[in-house]
C-alpha cells in the first residue's frame, strides 16, 4: 500500500466530494508483480502465461472505466477513540489496529475508486468459455489495477495535505485488520448514493466488485507507515488470510 504524493485533476463535484481524473494510462501493472501475484515468486513463469499478461496488460486500459472521489470530514479529539473513530455523527468500529496507526488525526478523507465492471465481465468471460486459468490471470490484474488506483487517490490526498502542513495515514478498509465488512454500510453513508458509480449490497459488496473504499487519517502529527502483516495481532484478517494462501499454495496454471 504505496503512498506516493502526486497531485490529479480534481474537480468540486458539490456538497464536500472532490472527483478525481485518473487517466488509463495512469494506472499501471508490472508483470513481475503479477507474477508475484500468483504465486511464481523469483521463479521464472512459463512461457505462456507470461504471454498472456502481456496481452492482458496491454489492453488493460481499454477495459477499465476509472472513477474516483473522497470527502473531507473535520474530527473532534472527542471524536478519536482507541478502537474506533466518529465522523459526522457515525460511529466507526474500526479497532485498536487501525486507530494506532491513524495516530488522533484531525481530519479524516473518505474515498472510493473504481476501474469499472470491464475487467471483471471479461475475467467472468474467459471462465464461462473455459479460459479458467487466463480468467485467475485478468482477475488478479484487475485487482492489482484496483489498488494502483487507490494509491494514486492516496498519493493526491497526501500531495494537497502536505501544502497545508499535514501528514496522511495509510488507508483502511473495512474487512482489514479485524474491521469488519459491514461497516462498508456507514462508510457510504457518508458519500452521496452512487458515489463513482459504485453501489453497496446488503451483505456490502461493492460493484462493480473491482472498487476500493477506506479511510485516511489526515493531521499534523499523522505519520505513514507501511502496513505490515507482523505488526498486527490480528488472526482472522481478510488480508492476511489471503497472503498466507496465496504464500502456501502451489503454481497449479
């Protein structure tokens, strides 16, 4: 989870949302990533499946459907708890993990970011014809573009705060860090229905499925820290089981 200050096109979409523009070409993949990814590690990928995300990647761009937007919200220091966070009158249960690391902000940034539905109906396309190995390849892709996308949305966040003299936080996401997913419900909450084009069902999935949504905590004495699996004592967590998965299996495409 990079944060990388770097200033987007904005634009004041009314009642606090700031949408960002975010060019295709912007939302870069590496191919040794993906190969991380799925499990190849420093090993070299078969022939084949690097070809394919190769041909993947390069036509990335033409798939994807970016939106992205956030909103700035002003905390109280009443506001700030040790395991959880109010913003507007929303009670956020987020835990002890995830209040250490927002460090007593004075503001918090809500956003969300989406590639669009394209990557994910041409990775659902590719299983129905049969493709199920290339469909596991442009899932992974799509979700690797999902989060390029979230750290461009950080990076702009961080780029305006630091001309105001603040720090940002890493970003949190509901399901991470013993959070609960159902808490994705007041998050948007707090952003108009259908903020980028992203709606929430009752079991709070996002769809399209490929999107991004968290929290960032915003303050002078805010700090990034890079999120480490080692520093959370968290055992159930949605990302951490997925790494430990993905570490244990074997190269089965």
């Amino acid at each position: 989870m990079n944060c990388e200050p770097l200033r987007l096109a904005a634009s004041d979409a009314g009642d606090g949302i700031t949408l960002l523009s975010i060019d295709t070409a912007m939302v870069t993949v590496s191919p040794a990533v993906v190969h991380e990814e799925i499990g190849y590690g420093n090993r070299d990928a078969d022939q084949y499946f690097t070809d394919v995300i190769t041909d993947q990647l390069v036509h990335l761009p033409e798939r994807m459907s970016v939106q992205a937007g956030f909103r700035v919200y002003a905390l109280r220091d009443e506001d700030v708890h040790h395991d959880g966070i109010d913003i507007a009158g929303v009670r956020f249960d987020a835990g002890r993990t995830v209040m250490h690391d927002l460090q007593h902000p004075s503001l918090a940034a809500i956003f969300v970011c989406t590639i669009g539905s394209g990557p994910e109906t041409y990775a659902r396309e590719l299983m129905t014809s049969g493709d199920v190995a290339e469909s596991h390849l442009a899932d992974t892709i799509a979700s690797l573009a999902a989060e390029r996308v979230a750290s461009l949305v950080h990076g702009h966040i961080a780029a305006v705060m630091h001309d105001e003299g603040l720090g940002v936080s890493n970003r949190y996401s509901p399901g991470y860090c013993g959070w609960a997913v159902s808490e994705q419900q007041k998050l948007f909450s707090l952003l108009p229905g259908r903020c980028c084009g992203i709606t929430l069902s009752p079991s709070s999935l996002m769809s399209p499925v490929k999107s991004v949504s968290g929290i960032i905590g915003i303050g002078k004495d805010v700090v990034w820290r890079q999120y480490g699996c080692a520093t959370c004592g968290q055992k159930k967590c949605t990302y951490r089981t997925w790494r430990a998965e993905r570490d244990a299996r074997t190269v089965r495409l």
